[in-house]
C-alpha cells in the first residue's frame, strides 16, 4: 500500500482558515474542499437533506448533497428548505 506524502504546501494549505458563510452566518473550516452536505451540517441546517445550497456568486445550485465544493475566502451561500411543513 502506497504511504501517503505531503508537501510544505500541503501543510501550509491545512492551517489555512478559510471563512465563508451560510444565509450570512460567518463559518470557518480548514478544509479547502466541502461537500454540500458538510457545509449545511456545519452551518447548523439539520437534516441536510431538507434543505438546498446555492451559491450567491456566481449564482449556482447544488442539487446532490455529495457534490464537493472548492471553497473560497468570504464566499457566500444561501441554504432554502425544501421539506414539507406541518399544518394544522
């Protein structure tokens, strides 16, 4: 089995905070890569799967949960439900 190397670089991209944010919440990772998923679970919008992510700019829909997103410094998201809601 192949051992895994890292670089300088790699390191260095790891300590980096990147802030982004959710329906104008600020959130922090140093992860350079997150699924849909794990930026609406992260941001608080449980269960995930009830709610969509979109990016504000340039303006995008993430419709699989799985998709895995590059982030970037400040940017901006918005989470829409989707579920169904009770009535009385």
């Amino acid at each position: 089995m192949p051992s895994e190397t890292t670089t300088p670089q790699d390191e260095q991209e790891r300590k980096t905070e990147i802030e982004y944010f959710v329906n104008g919440e600020i959130q922090t990772t140093h992860e350079h890569k997150l699924t849909a998923k794990q930026i609406l679970e992260e941001a608080g919008f449980d269960p995930p799967e009830e709610w969509l992510l979109s990016r504000d700019e340039p303006p995008h829909e993430y419709k699989n949960p799985d998709h895995e997103i590059q982030l970037r410094k400040d940017e901006r998201f918005t989470a829409t439900f989707t579920g169904s809601t009770e009535t009385s």
